[in-house]
C-alpha cells in the first residue's frame, strides 16, 4: 500500500530545511543503527549525533525519533528503500 504523501503531511508542509548532518543522522537510524554507531560511521561524537537527530525531530515537529524518521521518508528527504529486501 503506498502512503498519500499530501494526504499525511498536508499540501505545503512547512517543516525548516534538514541540515546535511540531520539528514544523514536520519537516514542512518533509519538503516537500524543506533546512534553510537550512527556517530562512529559519521566520525562524529554521540552528543554531536544526538543533537543532530533531537534538531530534526524539533524541525519535523515529530513526537519522537521515529515518528521523525517516518515524517523524512514521507516528505522525500531520505530513502527508504530497504537494502536487506529481496529485489
């Protein structure tokens, strides 16, 4: 069943741009990591990682990481093709 994207977020969302790092952070946990590992793939430290996914979810105004993670794959922002899928 494919999601109404217009139907779920609304005609003209008004979600602030993602930074790069929001958006990589996202995809990633998106993938199934969790943030430390998220933050050693990003070279980056676990508070830099979490701020970065704690921003996208105030931006997104998302209840919580998923509900974020749901709200970028909806609006195009990151993919959410399952590479472990069989093709």
């Amino acid at each position: 069943m494919k999601t109404d994207t217009i139907r779920a977020i609304g005609r003209d969302p008004s979600f602030p741009a993602l930074s790069d790092r929001e958006i990589r952070c996202l995809q990633l946990v998106a993938e199934g990591m969790r943030s430390d590992e998220a933050a050693n793939v990003l070279a980056l430290s676990d508070d830099e990682v979490n701020q970065a996914l704690i921003g996208a979810q105030e931006k997104l105004e998302a209840s919580n990481l998923m509900h974020a993670v749901s709200l970028a794959m909806l609006i195009g922002v990151i993919d959410h093709t399952d590479s472990h899928q069989p093709k």
